[in-house]
C-alpha cells in the first residue's frame, strides 16, 4: 500500500474574529443566561431553540442574488442533488430572523400570541475588531401576534427585572421608552413624510441616534448642511431649514420631569399629525401600564431621544442604559451605555406569509453586561479551583483516589495530581495554577501514622501578598489531622473563606 | 427612485436535516446540562467554549485536498484579501477535535493536566435520517497531559456520577471499560499484527462491535468468509482461519463474574504479547482505583467485548449503557444501549505540535439521555404553563398588569391575556393551549365588588378526563376572592397539585 503524502502541520489557531472562552468566562455567562432564562419564564415567555442553520432566503435581507450571497452572513451551497440546485444556507445573524420564520412555519401549532425567548450564540461576516468578534451570544424575548402596546410595557417591566435579577441595582440603569410614530409625526409636521423624503428621514435618524456623542450643536448641524468632525472629514447633513430643524430639535429635547409632562410636550410638537397623536397616546397607555405593575420612572422613563437605529421598527422602542460611570482604557471616566434595546417590528412574519403580524421584542447584549458587572465589581471572583490531593507515593494511587472520592460525594471539587508525581514542587506549582484552596498531603510517614497533611493554600497566598494582618499571622497555614478527618477539615477551611 | 424588484415568498421552513426545538425540549435539556456541568465541575474539570467555526485544516480528516472539502463537515471558503487566497472554514463536527486545537494553541497558559469539560451543539453535513439530524448536542469531558490510567479511571467514576446525577438509577445502567492494547495483543496472537494485516484488523473490529446485534454466530460468519444478511446482501469477512477466529471470539467473550477474573482470563488469551500484557495491567490498575473509590461491579465492570469505533483510540476504553428495556415504535420490547462513550487517544495534539500529548476522555449524548429519561416516564411533565389574568374589559389593562405583576413578584409564573379580548372563549383557549393551571377572572360587577374569580384549570383538565374521584368530585373548580387575596389564593392552588 502507498504511504499517504505528508501533510504539513496546520497551525494551532482559532479562525480570525472568533476566540476560545475559559472557566469563569464560560460559567459566569451560562450563570446570568439562567437568571435571565429565569425571568423570562415568570413572565409567561417559552424557550425556543432554532437551529444555527437557515436557509438564506428565510434570512431575509441577503438574497441569492449573486453567486455567493455572502454579505455580512456565513453561507455556503449545499450539493446539488440531481437535476435540482443545492439550497444556499447560512449561519443565523440574530435570533429574530429565525424567530419570524419559527412563526410562520408552526403557527397552527403555537398560541396566540405567542411569547418565546432564545439565547444563543449569532454569526456575523464582518471585518472583527478590537472586542468585535465575528460570533458573539444574543438573548431575546418576543411576543408574536399582540398588537396591543400593553405587550410593550410588559417588555419594558421583563428588561428592568431581568436587570436587577443579574446584579444592576435599582438605581444603576434606566430603559428609556419612545415611539416611532411620533417621531414619524414630527417629522410629518416639519415637512419630511412622503416617499421622495427617504434620504433625509434616514439622516434625520441617525443624527437623533448620536446625540450622546455629539450634542445638540453635533446633531443641529447633522440636520441642517452637514458637519464637519475633528479629523476633518465631512459628513452631508439633511439639509433642513431652521423651522424644520427647530421641530426636530424639540422633539428630542422633549423630555420632562415625568411621562405626563413628556407626553404632554409631544402632544403639542406632533400637532394634528394622526400617526404622531396615536403615537403620543400610545406612550400614555405604556406609562400607566407601568406604573399600575409598580414600575415607576426610576426604573422606565419615556425619553423621545431614543431612536434605535434598525429601519424595521413600527411603534415603541426600548432601551435599557447603565448609569454609573466606569473608566475606560485610557483611564477616562465614561457611561457604560447601553446594555439592551427593541421595540416593535410588524413586517417580519409578513415576508413569509402574506399577512401582517404584529411583534414586539428585545435583545439582551450579555457579553456588554457581564463587562458591566465585571466593571462594577459585582462578579464573584473567589477562586473555585479544586482541592489538589497530592501524590507522594505514585504506588499508593488508589489510596489518593479513595480520599478523592470522598471530597467530591461531600460535594466539595476535588481532583488527584494526574501529572508525573516525581518532582512535589511541580504539583504545588499546578495546585497555585488551577488557584486550589488546598492541597492534601500523605507520604509514607503519615500513612503509617494514619494522619493526614492539609495545607491551606490560601493563606498562603494571603502571606506571599504580604498581609501582616493579625488574623492571618497566627493562623497555621498547615494542618496535621486522623485520615478520617479529612472531610470535615476540609470543609472547615473553605468555610473560613466563603 | 426604481422600486425595488419584487422578490417571490421565502417558504418558512428549516433546512433539510435541521429541526427547531420547543418549551420543555430547552429547558429540559438545559438542566440536563447543568446537572452534568455541576459533577464535572465537582471533579475539577474546567469549562471550555471555543467558537462553532474552526480552519478545514484544524479539524483534522477533512483536508482541502479537493476544491470543496466538505465530506462530512459544512464548509466554505473565506473571502480572499487581496493576494491571498481566503481559508476554509468549517462548523465543527464534535468536540474534540477543537479541544486538540485550543491546548495545541494556549498550551503555555493551561494546567497539565488540563482537565477540561464542553457542551454545545456540533454539526455534520450527512443524509439526515429519521431521529437523525444535522445539528445536535455533545457534552464532553477530557483530561489532557495524563498518561496514567488514573485519569481514564476518573473518568468511568465520572459517567456514573453523571449518569445518576440527572436520573438513572444504580443498577438502571452499566459502565463498561475495556482496553485496546488487549484487543492488540489478541490479535497479535491472532497473528494479525503488522502493517499488511490493517484491512482484516479493521473487519474484526467492526465485527466485535457488531455482537450486540448479530450474535456470537454472525460475529464469528464476518471474521471467517463473510455473512450474508437478511435481505440477501453479502458481507466480506476477514478471512480468520478457524484457530485465528477462536482466539478473537475467546476475546470477546472473556467477560467472567468479576473484573479479576475477567483479567485472568485476558492474560491466558494475549499470551507473550508485550503490549496484551500491557493492556491487562492497566485494566487491573483501572479496576483496584474504582474499586478505592467505591465504584464496585454493579456500576463500572471489565467487558471485553466493548470496542467503541473510532480508530483513534490507543488504550482505555470505556461505554455507558442504560441496561433497561424499552419498547420500540411497534411496540418490541428492546435494550435501549449506549449513551455515552469515550476512551484514550494520544495523538490528536500531535498533529499540530509534533509531541504526543496523552488524552482520555468521554462524550454523552445528552439527546439520547432524554429521550431514555422520557422512556421510563422519569422526566417531569406536570405543566409549567403561566396563571392567566383574563381581560374582562379592555380599559382596565391597566388593573390586569397590576395583578399579574403581584403574581410575578411572588414567584409566580403568570401572564396578562394579550390577543383580542372580544371573546372570552378564545381567552380559555389560548390558557388550555398554555397548558394554564389557573385563569382569573375580573368582570366589572366583580370589580366593584372587589373581589376576583379564580378558575382551576388543572381540575378542570381531570374532570374532562373523567376523573370519578371523591376528591376531585367535591372540589370547586372556582373560587371567589377579595381582590387582595389574589397572591395567597392562587398559591394555595398551585400547591395542591405540586
């Protein structure tokens, strides 16, 4: 037989834009998506798991309409089968797509309306960056088939629980609630409804979306010729005039001391705008819907700043924002931002069946809020590495198992050193890597004797940072204890650092 | 502006092959996983998530030697940047072999031992089949860098914890060990050692495996001449004189009413094969550690005839089975088999690096492990669905979100009716479809009155069933309240039937 060619080693290396999660990474996430999971469920929602896998058409927005309908998705051809073309396919970009086609293809078999939540990991073919990686978790809750805006409200109380269920406390974000539909009247009233507006609408929008970044005076001139940034490039404004631009400007500015007065102020900016007046009352009924469920403007604010930029929204939008301030790279003092934004979309289930279902939902960005918690020094960092049972006599492996054994049906993680036993220093090094509170120690001397060495680890590494507390220097950082003592002095130390 | 071209109707359906998964399908599962991540954990094992997409090259066997390398895995290729040619890359098709790439990669930063569990969904582009998909669940654990058959021992200790860790009973399954270093020196006995014996190697150990199925006659057929099946359709077989048969078939069926003798017996039968020998030792080694840690027969046995497939493996080998029967979709009564499965394997990391790494581990699969779970009934199914607060008068929805945010912030699961309120009928539906325990109900009458109704469905549900019991008989199926008894009343229900 002919010996197969010799391949080259391929590298050892994640593709670009994706990356490898370790231990509290992994467990610190999959924590927080079951207390979200949690609330979720309390709120009536039901868990859906699509798979990873579409068909791009189902995708929608990237149809095969060239030979390889790659843009901003992973997609790939399936073979052709026969005389018949294999489908194109592609790695789902958000849980929404999914969910639209979900909808359309069982919804004989799912109530209406139908509230679902999904978490899992989203692909997008995208240029990755500093923190911006090409696969990256979403984790969203919907209702399908409510037109009423109570279903909005009641997404907008499920985020601000979820929040404090994670660890944000009252007080540390705000989701802030706004409508399409007035803004929609706004912008009716200065002058920019009608089709042959698109373009300035679309600007219109975006130069709302980045008043947090540059001002009012930023965003003024956004509407009006355009504006000038600090590198010296130019972007074209929306060319408006100042009465147009001034309404805009009032618009977003609207915001009051409380819901009434901020709806109020709407109520005389959309002026006899239909859409604009259904969309001020609309915000009335969500407020009064929050506060009879108890959720008051400390927790959910109207704020007609919020925009939310994806082109799909119909009516309410949503955002949750964190308030406190935490330093970046630099050092900088800055807002943390937003963690969570939707709002209501009525044409996604349409694309499939002719008929419009109206929906409304959010998306949680659990990665920005595990970076929150972390921030804030609110994520537990205390080591769980296991108890390390060291091995003296690689002869007496089966004893070292049995102590093993013993730990871990106490319930406390325990692992035997796996790796070569000759050199006692190799096992204490890996002990400190894995970050083990303790190691068990039993030569031949202390086996015959029946006795047992415990080394607090912890301790020592409280003395190695130089700790001159009272507490640690009269403490014994080694314990000689009976063999059947074992457990129950192993849990005595854990006890003293938990 | 062109209007856009008018695309037709996207079909709402999943990929061939790809299925979505609903309500009690997730969350059970999830648990499931949960459960197993927390024995793991308990054994010291540390979590690792690597991204779906790994390089065609990383992955091992599925080699860009072709302009489409996709046998067995979906792959495509990226976008080429200016001179250079895109990589391919490709969803992973298990667990392990990203596990190879990711110590290969950060090798300097883990432990060794590096003791590392995974769970999460793998792909393969095969025929999808009935109950065979495209996309489904792996759950792995792997220790890395430990030559010693301690690790493999841990491991089988491991699988049973697991197995009743999530709801098998002791004595509902058996861990099986084995060892392919046995199974060498048999054959090298066998005289079927040596590179120009691989293609007859290959026939028996797809025969032994097959013993489950065909018996000791059809096993012994395949190492001989060949078999013919059934339908007519002919097997080759290896060819075995009948001498080289009878050591094979000795082999397979060494299996004796202990694990010492089960490895007496192995050590007549590899005879002065160094590495038979070799083989036998470490199943003695593996038995006296399990047996240390109280993991006696009735949990973790010796059985040769365990092969497990993959070529990979080079020691240890190990096979959960659920040992209990089940009846099939026509109603036979049959085992229901494997669960889990695993073994050691030395020389995936070798690929990357040019050193051999020792490995050992296993995979269950979780989606099997349901399905025996829902088999013997051992899966709870009571209903999960939300207390449903009825909209008895659409301006009040203000009151009927006060009502369902005191159930929620009791713990209660519950939801507001969403839909059209028009009919109330439709309401009791839509609580049926959610498998509801319980409606309120709050007319204006009841509202001026202060008091609520509250509606059991669950009794309901029993006495549509025809349920002729007293204690159902005399039980109302609703009771008037005062509306700030809601809370209390709802709870009391709720615990009658928990």
């Amino acid at each position: 037989m002919a010996k197969p060619k010799k391949t080259p080693r391929p590298k050892a290396e994640t593709p670009r834009g994706f990356r490898d999660y370790f231990g509290a990474e992994v467990t610190q996430r999959a924590e927080m998506l079951a207390k979200i999971a949690g609330v979720y469920h309390r709120y009536g929602f039901d868990a859906l798991e699509s798979a990873a896998v579409e068909k791009v058409e189902a995708l929608g927005k990237f149809l095969p309409d060239v030979d390889r309908p790659n843009e901003g998705v992973f997609a790939w051809q399936e073979d052709a089968e026969s005389e018949k073309q294999g489908d194109w396919l592609a790695l789902r970009y958000d849980l929404t797509a999914p969910l639209a086609r979900v909808y359309a293809q069982h919804r004989n078999d799912l109530p209406t309306p139908y509230r679902r939540y999904a978490m899992g990991p989203v692909w997008r073919n995208e240029k990755p960056g500093p923190g911006r990686y090409r696969q990256f978790y979403q984790c969203d809750a919907d209702t399908v088939g409510a037109g009423s805006v109570a279903a909005d409200a009641e997404i907008c109380a499920m985020l601000s629980d979820c929040l404090e269920e994670v660890g944000i406390a009252r007080g540390d974000y705000v989701v802030r609630v706004n409508n399409r539909k007035v803004l929609n009247g706004v912008l009716e009233v200065a002058g920019l409804s009608g089709d042959d507006k698109e373009a300035e609408r679309g600007i219109v929008l975006r130069a709302i979306d980045k008043l947090d970044r540059l001002g009012p005076d930023g965003v003024r001139a956004l509407l009006g010729e355009g504006r000038k940034d600090d590198s010296g490039d130019f972007t074209d404004g929306a060319g408006l005039g100042d009465a147009q631009a001034d309404v805009v400007m009032g618009f977003m500015q609207a915001k009051r001391g409380d819901g009434a007065a901020t709806c109020a102020r709407l109520r005389e900016l959309v002026g006899d705008s239909a859409v604009g007046i259904e969309g001020v009352s609309e915000l009335e009924t969500i407020a009064e819907l929050l506060a009879a469920g108890g959720y008051g403007p400390d927790r959910i604010e109207i704020d007609p700043s919020v925009v939310r930029g994806l082109g799909y929204y119909t009516g309410p939008v949503y955002e949750a924002e964190l308030t406190f301030e935490i330093k970046d790279d630099k050092g900088r003092a800055r807002n943390f931002g937003s963690v969570a934004g939707g709002g209501r979309y009525d044409d996604l289930v349409k694309r499939f069946t002719g008929q419009e279902v109206p929906a409304t939902g959010v998306s949680i960005g659990v990665d920005r809020l595990l970076a929150a918690l972390h921030a804030k020094g609110r994520m537990d960092t205390t080591s769980q590495g296991p108890v390390v049972v060291t091995v003296m006599d690689k002869a007496r492996m089966a004893d070292y198992q049995e102590m093993v054994a013993e730990l871990r049906q106490a319930g406390i993680r325990a692992e035997v050193y796996l790796g070569n036993p000759k050199n006692f220093g190799n096992q204490l090094k890996y002990a400190d890597k894995r970050g083990s509170p303790i190691a068990v120690i039993e030569g031949g001397e202390e086996h015959e004797r029946g006795v047992i060495q415990i080394k607090d680890l912890i301790l020592g590494a409280k003395m190695a940072e130089g700790a001159t507390l009272e507490e640690w220097r009269d403490r014994p950082s080694q314990y000689e204890v009976a063999r059947g003592d074992l457990v129950a002095k192993v849990r005595e130390i854990l006890e003293l650092y938990s």
